[in-house]
C-alpha cells in the first residue's frame, strides 16, 4: 500500500510533524551543451522520526537531493528547509555518514567521535562520557584505544555513525553507508542501526540501492525515477518497528520487494536507453 510523505508543494513553513522539506527543488549541474538537468522539481516532507529511504537507478539524483538537504550543494531553483528554515550551508543539526566513514587517521576511536563535542565547546571529559556512550550504543566499547587502520570496514563505518551520533544531530543523512561492505556484515549493521533508530528514533535520510535494505529499514521508501531524478512513487512499510530480523521472510516483505523492484526495473532500462541515446 502506498504512503503518504505529504509531497505536496505548499508554503515554505514546514507544518507541524514535518522536520524537512523540499520545495519544488531541481539542480541543474554546468551550463550551454553541456549542462546536465540532475533533478526536475521534487516536492517532498520528511516527518520527524521517520526513516526516510531513497531508492533508485544510478544517477538519479539520489545523492544530490541528500547533499542540498546537507548544504554542500545549492539547488538551482527551490530550497531545502529544515523546521521551515531554508538551508543555507553546512550545520551540525544534520549529520552526515558518508560510504567511507572519513576517520581522522591520527586519532584514536574514542577520540575520532569526541571531536565533535569537544568542537561545541563540551569539556574534555564529557566529550569523553560522550564517546564512550556511543561507542556502547554501537558495541565498540572494546576498541576505544584502537586507531582507524587498526578496524575492519565494518567498525569503521559503527565509528562514524557513533561519531555522528555524538553530535547529537536532529537529522542523520546517510549515503549508502553499508555499500562497500560484505553482505554479512551489511546484514548485521542493518540490524543495528534498526535498533539504533528504535531507541533514539532520530529523523533519517538514507540513500541505498538495496531494496531489501531500505524495506528493512525505512518507515517511507521514496523511488525516484531515471535522471532527472523525480519521485516515481512512494510506500510506507512497517517492517522498520518490528524487531525480528527474520521479517525479511515475511510474505508481505517479499510483495513489496517485487513492487519496488519492478518500478526500478522500468527506470534502470530508461536510464540505459538514455546512455544509448547519448
């Protein structure tokens, strides 16, 4: 059954419930010839607590859309806002996970995620307490003296959500986290950073190829079409509050996979008939 993720244009101010918007934004990368049309206007409210997915063809615009919310990009026309407020550059309200988590190399794991409280202006020792809380919360208590070089792909990727976390953030923007990882590992951090929103329920944009992971994840699934990227269609599954992993299983996950599959299908084959044409 599709949801509803109040995709309609509206007023600037965001409405009660709705921590994000985009606001008719489309972008436009270079110019003349060679310009590229990256977004066409996309109109869409996240609501505070939900786990936002973004699912779609490569090249759709994806990470774009999640780079205005987070202000490293600019829309061409539009705007991003977060409780009404238009973006207007970085904030550490929005935090950001990247594929790579981006440690500081010279830094042990405690202190890689205590850099950010003590960057606010927390002492040291309470940026420590910090740390220290959400390397429990990730279950690496055990590697806080360790460095970087030292961790697996997968410990480095549980660093940077603690660090992310420790900037206590009002939205958590992920882009394809888990993707460089093996499937095992990606199953398991899956389930962790589902039980991670369960506790914490942060707002949440997260950009994945994966449908399992985003049905798995998410509390709205938002399929965006070839470039340029549009909104497709939207679902609200409910597999994100249940807490067994073995819902993958489940008759219902297995129809919706195949609903989400069959609308990439019909996007991935344009985007190739695109590169064709070219």
């Amino acid at each position: 059954m599709h949801g509803d993720l109040r995709t309609n244009g509206g007023a600037a101010a965001a409405p009660s419930g709705v921590k994000a918007r985009f606001d008719h934004v489309t972008k436009r990368f270079g110019s003349g010839d060679g310009a590229v049309q990256a977004l066409e206007p996309i109109s869409l409210d996240i609501a505070e607590n939900a786990f936002v997915c973004l699912v779609g063809p490569s090249g759709c615009g994806k990470s774009t859309l999640l780079n205005i919310l987070a202000g490293f990009e600019t829309p061409t026309s539009g705007q991003a806002l977060m409780d009404g407020v238009p973006v207007r550059g970085p904030d550490p309200r929005r935090g950001v996970v990247f594929q790579q988590g981006a440690l500081f190399t010279w830094m042990n794991v405690r202190d890689n995620v205590a850099f950010g409280p003590l960057a606010t202006g927390k002492s040291s020792s309470e940026a420590q307490r910090i740390a220290m809380h959400y390397l429990e919360m990730v279950g690496l208590t055990a590697f806080a003296k360790r460095y970087p070089y030292e961790l697996s792909g997968g410990m480095q990727q549980r660093v940077g959500i603690a660090r992310a976390l420790a900037n206590d953030p009002e939205i958590l923007l992920m882009d394809e986290p888990f993707a460089a990882l093996d499937a095992q590992t990606r199953e398991l951090l899956q389930e962790e950073i589902k039980r991670i929103w369960q506790s914490t329920r942060k707002t949440v944009l997260w950009i994945t190829h994966s449908i399992e992971e985003a049905l798995f994840l998410a509390t709205d699934i938002v399929v965006m079409s070839a470039r340029p990227g549009r909104i497709k269609a939207r679902l609200a599954p409910q597999f994100a509050l249940s807490e067994d992993p073995a819902v993958v299983a489940s008759v219902e996950f297995m129809r919706m996979k195949a609903e989400i599959f069959a609308l990439l299908r019909e996007e991935s084959l344009a985007a190739q008939r695109q590169e064709v044409e070219r």
